[in-house]
C-alpha cells in the first residue's frame, strides 16, 4: 500500500516546518505517491495566506474536494459511530475509498472510525 491520506496532525507539522515529516513527505513523492489532503482539513488548519510552508505542502497533494457522494460516505461513518467530527470522517471515508494509510495525530479517533466501517488500514502516527 502507497497511498497516504493526511490528517490535520501533518498539515500542522508540514506548518511548523517538522523537519522529520517533510523527509518522509519527500520520500513519498519521490516514490511516486500523491498524498491526499481532504478540502475539509485544508480548511481546519488554513488560517493566512502568509502559511508558506501549508501552501508549499499542499502543492504536493491532491487536495480532494467533498463533493455529495462522499458527504454521504462521511455520514454513514458518523452514523456508526455517534460521532461528529467531519474532518476525521472525511479522512476516514477518503483512506476508505483509496485503500490509503492515513497519516495523523489523532490516532483513537481515526481507529475508531476505520474500525467501525469494518477495515483495518495503516494508521501513521505524527507527534505535533
């Protein structure tokens, strides 16, 4: 498995200028994988356009919108879990649907929703 889906816990990392994620950032591109960074977390952590080190991040995601089917798929996840919080759904539901490690801070609550959809995909723990 090679595709990654950031949570909140990396953008803020990449922000802070972690140097131990960008390298793990880089060995990612350089193998040929294009993290995924839901719309929904870009707009969690974008606070000014003066985060040059997001920005520069972002420039190396796909930036995956929240259209209608998978504004579903994302409260179908709560659902299960009588949970709210969209920003981990949606990085639930995207893992889901790309067979995709997810990369976090917050490994409890993205476990806990991957488990309740019935799958076991990678967690990667960040410290931020």
């Amino acid at each position: 498995m090679s595709d990654v889906v950031y949570d909140a816990g990396a953008l803020i990392a990449a922000e802070r200028n972690d140097r131990a994620f960008w390298a793990d950032h880089r060995v990612r591109l350089e193998q040929g994988t294009i993290p995924v960074a839901p719309a929904t977390v870009v707009a969690q952590v974008s606070r000014s356009p003066r985060q040059a080190q997001l920005r520069r991040l972002l420039r190396g995601c796909d930036v995956a919108s929240l259209g209608e089917g998978t504004a579903h798929r994302v409260g179908r996840i709560l659902a299960r879990t009588g949970t709210a919080d969209i920003i981990d759904g949606a990085v639930a539901a995207e893992a889901i649907a790309r067979c995709a490690a997810v990369v976090t801070s917050d490994r409890t609550d993205i476990a806990h929703l991957l488990h309740s959809a019935g799958t076991d995909l990678p967690i990667l723990d960040i410290d931020i």
